[in-house]
C-alpha cells in the first residue's frame, strides 16, 4: 500500500507540531522566565518569548507581517498540491506547516512564542518550531533544485546526443 504525499506531510505537520509545543511545556515547567541553563559548551536553554516571526525577527509584528505569513504559507500549500508527485516534497511541506503551526498555537495561546534554545556568538534563542521552519525551507529549496537539475539533464540535447538512435551509431 502507497501513502499518499498529503497523508505523509499531515503525518510530519502534526509530529513537528506536538514535539514543538511538548518541548515548550517542558521547558516553562522547569526553567523561569529569564533564566538560563548550560547545557554543553555553546549550547543553553533560556525562557525568552518573542513577538517577532522567527529568530526574533520583526519584534512587535504586524498585520501587514501576518498577511505576508499567511500568503507565504499559502504559497506552499500551492506548490504541493501541483508538486505533491514529486519526491520527498511531502517532507519539507509538513516541517514548514507544522513548525508555523506550533508557533501560532503559542500566539494563540499566550500571545507570544516561547523560544528555548541559545547558541553561541549572539544568535538569537529559537525553538523546534523555528527550526523545522528553516530546515523545511532548505530541504524545500534543495529539493526542487536537485530535482529540476536533474530532469534538465535528462531533458537536454547533450544527454539524447547519447542515447543510441538506431541509426548506424555503434
């Protein structure tokens, strides 16, 4: 039995979404708002919440910022539905909508997002649902390029000037 590329982006959307809203609850109940833990060396949980989108981007956001978000979103969805045939595209779908689900939850719910993670060097404090949006981006971009890359070659006239003919070619 075939999955279906939905099903399969549905499967991913909800998985990013409860482990980014589950690692929330876990952070808020041990740590307090402010504090910090180390936990190796260039690696700290914080309790910080974010007005912005992602990374702290945009503080105090916006309607004109919410409806670019939206049509974002939109955009994506769009692409795979045409695209859903495509390999994997399932894959960095359901980490973009699920990542952008877990963020809304918590602006649904506490009117901010609740970000986590600290890096080194001045990085801004993130979440999992952050970084399933940016690693969705990536493999999303990735994806379609490696993929169109490839049916060019396939496509081209240097790759039939190979192929045998029939022609007398040996």
């Amino acid at each position: 039995m075939t999955v279906s590329a939905p099903l399969k982006a549905t499967v991913v959307l909800v998985a990013v979404a409860v482990a980014d809203q589950l690692s929330k609850h876990l952070l808020e109940t041990s740590l307090r708002s402010g504090e910090e833990r180390k936990l190796v060396p260039g690696l700290a949980l914080v309790d910080t919440r974010n007005q912005g989108i992602a990374f702290g981007v945009k503080p105090g956001g916006s309607l004109a910022l919410s409806i670019v978000v939206v049509c974002a979103l939109g955009a994506v969805i769009g692409y795979f539905l045409r695209h859903s045939e495509r390999p994997l595209i399932w894959l960095p779908t359901g980490m973009l909508l699920g990542g952008a689900l877990g963020n809304v939850i918590d602006r649904i719910r506490q009117g901010s997002v609740t970000d986590f993670i600290k890096l080194p060097l001045g990085w801004p404090p993130f979440n999992l649902a952050d970084a399933s949006i940016t690693v969705g981006v990536v493999l999303l971009v990735a994806l379609v390029f490696i993929q169109d890359q490839a049916r060019d070659r396939v496509g081209s006239p240097d790759a039939r000037a190979d192929e045998p003919t029939g022609h007398g070619r040996l």
